[in-house]
C-alpha cells in the first residue's frame, strides 16, 4: 500500500502519495481544496508526474535502438512507487530509481528525483532527471496537475493569461497523437477565456510560444499564479464538463500522428548524456 507524506505552513498543507510521487492534496488553512480530488467517475489523477514521455506513442510501442517496447501513455512513472528520500515539514523529495522492471520497458539507467517545496503561499514541484547509463538517454518530462474549477470562492468565467501576451498556435491530437496541422490561437493578446466546448476535441496542446508563466483566475476573483522553469510546451485538459483544469507544462509532447515510434525522435525531448543531469519545476502561488 502506498504511503502519504504531508508537508504544511501557515498557509497551505500539502499531501504527496509514494505512488508516482503525486500530489493528492493542496488545502489552504482555512479548508479550501485547490486540487481536483481524484472521482474516478470523471478522472482517478490528480497530478502525475509524466515520464519517460508525455502522451501516447503509436500503437504504445517505442522503440530504442531499433528495438521495441510496450509503453502506455504518458510513461511508466505515474504508476511506480517511489521511495522516500527525505523529508522536513515543508519540503519531501521521492526518487525513483531504474529497476529490472523499468528497464524491461526502458531500457536505460536513470534516477527520478521529484520535489515538492512550500515557501509561504508558494508550492513548487520539480523533477531531477540523472542519466545513470553508459549511452545518451532520450525521454519527455511533464506535469499534469488538476485544479479545481471554479476556484474555491470564485463565480463568474474563468480565464488562462499569459504572461508574454502571446497568441501560440494551436495542435489537436488524434488517436492520442499529435496531428500536424497547427491551429488558429484561441488567445487574444494571451487572454483565453475557458469553455468547457474547448475541450469536446480532447486537450489543447501549445507546443511554442505560450512562455514561462501564466494567472488561472476568476472574472474579478481570486487568482492562481503559475511560473515554468525548463518547460517549453504547454496543454490545457480536462474531461468535457468535469469540474477541474489540467495546467500542464511539458518537455516534451506526445508522438506525431504518422510519425515515428522512435523515443529519440518524439517531439521537444530531452537527451542526456552519461552523468548529465536535468531539472524541470514549476511554482504556483495561491491565493492564500
């Protein structure tokens, strides 16, 4: 059975379960929930963590080297217990290390270090990635939490700003891959403004241009501000009607529809060398 850490301040209180090292829950002090709590009748994630890639691969088979291997979508991760590296009162760190079990999908020798921090109204999640093998290692790194919407205490529409004031196009998946064809913006001067239409034709995927940071908020209420650190694409998803929004930052982004099953060739991936290292996180400051 997995084990829950939980991490607090004065402002928040944080729940991380080993399994996956996910998010289970995100309260503020005078009891409001700003993470979507799970209800399999919508959908049972709440924020997995995405690795060794994001989104589906054709068929769910990779290949390395010319050799193939079953991956589900969005990687192996999200379903792996980790192990419980350290933890104080306001910050735990849980790793997952290559196993026989992980290289029998993947072949490669690495460590996943996931953190989770709180300093005052602010959480930040990051992941560490280490190349622990003798050759390159290829893969994708996202984060796929849910918030509630609407926001606790909030009424009227609620909107997804950017910070770049940007309009980056937009990219549809099919089958779970990534079409091609790039889209007209929805946002107007970084400004979008959520329906729960925009997502009868599954997630919408930004995969340049949406920056480094961007306010989920309600029309004249409160405001949930998000910041990126070495994450370049992003998605908005929910399921049609359910009553949260994934804010996911990816590096990295589902296989192309017709493209190949290769993980070294998947869009926007990371490559590491032996003992290279990288980081990926991001912060959201509630309103607290």
């Amino acid at each position: 059975m997995s084990d829950v850490t939980r991490i607090s301040n004065q402002y928040l209180t944080v729940d991380i379960s080993s399994l996956g090292s996910e998010m289970q829950a995100l309260t503020a002090a005078d009891g409001r929930s700003f993470l979507w709590n799970g209800d399999a009748a919508f959908w049972n994630g709440r924020s997995p963590v995405l690795f060794p890639m994001v989104g589906k691969a054709p068929e769910n088979r990779i290949s390395v080297d010319g050799k193939s291997y079953e991956m589900g979508q969005h990687g192996f991760a999200r379903r792996s217990e980790f192990t419980l590296a350290s933890s104080s009162g306001t910050i735990c760190r849980y790793e997952l290390a290559a196993s026989d079990a992980t290289r029998a999908v993947y072949p490669f020798d690495f460590l996943l270090a996931v953190e989770h921090a709180l300093d005052g109204r602010t959480l930040t999640v990051a992941a560490e990635v280490e190349n622990r093998d003798a050759r390159a290692m290829p893969f994708g790194l996202g984060f796929h939490p849910a918030f509630v919407w609407p926001i606790p205490g909030a009424v009227g529409a609620h909107t997804i700003t950017l910070d770049n004031g940007a309009e980056p196009a937009l990219t549809r998946l099919e089958s779970g891959l990534v079409k091609p064809e790039k889209l007209p913006s929805p946002f107007e001067a970084g400004s979008l403004t959520l329906d729960h239409a925009m997502f009868e034709a599954d997630a919408m995927i930004f995969p340049e241009g949406a920056g480094e940071g961007l306010t989920y908020a309600a029309e004249g209420g409160p405001a949930l501000k998000f910041s990126f650190e070495n994450l370049p694409n992003l998605a908005l998803w929910q399921k049609p009607g359910a009553p949260f929004i994934c804010i996911e930052p990816w590096h990295g982004t589902a296989a192309e529809l017709g493209g190949s099953d290769d993980i070294a060739r998947r869009p926007y991936g990371v490559v590491l060398q032996p003992g290279e290292k990288a980081r990926f996180a991001f912060t959201v400051e509630l309103p607290v």
